[in-house]
C-alpha cells in the first residue's frame, strides 16, 4: 500500500465515521441500512475528489 493510499484510506475513515456521527444524532429508526449506506455513498463521492 502506497503512503498516498494509505492517507486516502485514513481519511476516508475519518470522513465515514463523522456522517455516522451525524447519522447517530438523528432519529434514523425509520431509515433501513441500505438507505443509511446511499447517504454514505453520494456524501463521499462528493468529498472523495476533494481529498486529492
């Protein structure tokens, strides 16, 4: 694993583990995984190009 992915991977962590954070906060009960894991999707698409 190349330092560069390695810095990614971390970040990437940080960034998943503060919208389940976020997700946490909030009333999700209604909300099934697959939804939860869409929001993930489109939240890091949308940091991922930001990261490099």
């Amino acid at each position: 694993m190349k330092q560069t992915d390695r810095r990614v991977a971390k970040s990437i962590d940080a960034i998943t583990r503060a919208f389940t954070g976020l997700l946490c906060q909030q009333d999700f009960e209604n909300i099934s995984v697959m939804e939860i894991n869409k929001t993930h999707q489109c939240c890091l698409k949308d940091v991922l190009p930001l990261l490099y």
